[in-house]
C-alpha cells in the first residue's frame, strides 16, 4: 500500500513521522523540504531505477524478503529499499553496484515521507509498518542478481 503526504505538510504532521521513524532506531534530520534518514552503522540504502526497481520489488515480495521501500517520484521509477549489514557485506554491494544499483552509506541523506522534492513527494511503497523487517543488504543483493540476470537473458533473447 502506498503512503503518500499532502504536497503541504504541517510541522505537526513532519514531528509526527519524525518520531516515528525516531523509534525505529533511525538517525533522522529535519530539513526545510521534509526528513531525511542519516544512514549509519544500523541502516542504509539501496536505490534501484527502472525495470529493475520492479523486478527487485518481485523478487523480494516472492521470496518474503520485503522491507521498507521509499519511492522517489520522476520520469523513471525509482526505489530506495533500506537495509541493515552494510558492514559485512562489501563483495554483495559490489555486485549492486556493478549491476547498476546506487548504495547509500555512511552519512548520506535519504529523503523520508513527507518530504517533498521537485517532482513530487517521497512516499512509501512498502512503509516501515507494514514490512517485518528491514532486510539484510545480502537480501537486496541477491534481488539486484536475479533482476540483472533476467535482464541479460531477455536482452538476449531478443538479439537472436
């Protein structure tokens, strides 16, 4: 379920998600636009961009491995899945980031709902209370594999 804010939100509305997302544990920084997530030791991100947003978001459903999901609006779709292990797991982000995948770590800013940005608002696609988790960074890399894998084989499927 998607969860979208009004194109105007109210300091309460933004103090509201602020402590919301304050009691997942995240380092959060309001902004004059809305919040951002601080990634840290604890959580980071993964931001992957059009056929193969929706293929990761397939592949994690189908394997019930989903976690929060921040959809960034524009022309292309655009995902950002947070995650935990950063840490432990440099060979997976690796290959993310060969397949094309952007990781975000170690201070960068991730807008959070209600944040509002040139094209539109950050929304959840998959909102922190609806995930059971926040996967592992392995989880989206594995996600990341089958997305560019299936890709290479309809590429090539078609060049025949």
């Amino acid at each position: 379920m998607r969860t979208t804010f009004p194109t105007t939100t109210t300091a309460a509305e933004k103090g509201a998600a602020a402590q919301e997302y304050a009691a997942q544990g995240w380092t959060v920084a309001e902004t004059a636009n809305g919040l951002c997530l601080i990634t840290d030791e604890n959580v980071s991100a993964i931001e992957v961009t059009g056929e193969m947003a929706g293929a990761v978001r397939r592949f994690l459903r189908a394997n019930n491995l989903s976690g929060p999901v921040i959809e960034i609006p524009g022309p292309q779709r655009r995902d950002i899945h947070l995650v935990t292990g950063v840490r432990k797991a440099a060979m997976a982000i690796e290959a993310m980031r060969e397949a094309g995948a952007v990781v975000h770590t170690d201070g960068a800013s991730i807008p959070l709902p209600p944040t509002q940005l040139a094209a539109g608002s950050a929304a959840w696609g998959v909102a922190p209370t609806e995930a059971r988790w926040v996967p592992p960074v392995v989880a989206l890399g594995a996600a990341v594999r089958a997305a560019a894998s299936r890709s290479k084989r309809t590429a090539l499927t078609v060049a025949c």
